[in-house]
C-alpha cells in the first residue's frame, strides 16, 4: 500500500502561485509515476499533470501548459506542483496520484487540497 498527502493549497488572486506537495510513504519502492488531478465544483475530475518516477517523462494537459510544472524529490518520495498565473478555472481540489501499474490505472489517491483562485 502507498499513502499519499498532498498539501500547499488555499485561496489566490489570479495571476498568483501556489505550490503543492504530495508525500507518499509506505510501499513506494515500485512508484511508476505520480501526478495530479482536479476536480472543479460540478465537473468531472480531470487529468492535470504527471511526472514518471524517473523524471524522464512529463504529461501536461493544454490548459496548464507553460503555467504548471510538476517536480519530485525521490529522497523524500515527494512530488510537487507548482502553479503560476492561476487562472479562475483553475480552482478545484487536487488530487495527488500514483501508479505502480507501469502505466496503467491509477492505483493510489490523496484526499485532495482545496486550490481557490480569486478573480
């Protein structure tokens, strides 16, 4: 089993950044790759950005391309999201994900932080 936790959200005005952390622990040896997901207030939840373990690879959907970037720290088995130029469409809560399906579903979730971006 892989717990997650994500944290670094909260309430920005447009045009601002935030930072996201997501800590995985337990059995994190196998990771494949890690990512993000949001879910805006009566949407579905949407694929948002994912890094391969080995940080070879990176996945944007459009909308966050050349504002989102995503990170990770393999000692502290850590991937980070950073937002910039925050758009109100951005809002939602972020899920952290990981896969140890090398590339099939998604096996593990976080509980989500809440990102609210202000016009």
């Amino acid at each position: 089993q892989v717990q997650l936790a994500e944290s670094g959200g909260g309430l920005v005005q447009a045009g601002g950044s935030l930072r996201l952390s997501c800590a995985a622990s337990g059995r994190t040896f196998n990771i494949y790759r890690m990512g993000w997901f949001r879910q805006a207030p009566g949407k579905e939840r949407e694929f948002v950005i994912s890094i391969s373990w080995s940080g070879v690879s990176t996945y944007y959907t459009d909308s966050v391309k050349g504002r989102f970037t995503i990170s990770r720290d393999i000692p502290k088995n850590t991937v980070y999201l950073q937002m910039n130029s925050l758009k109100p469409e951005d809002t939602g809560v972020y899920y952290c994900a990981a896969d140890q399906n090398s590339g099939g579903p998604w096996n593990y979730w976080g509980q989500g932080t809440h990102v609210t971006v202000s016009s």
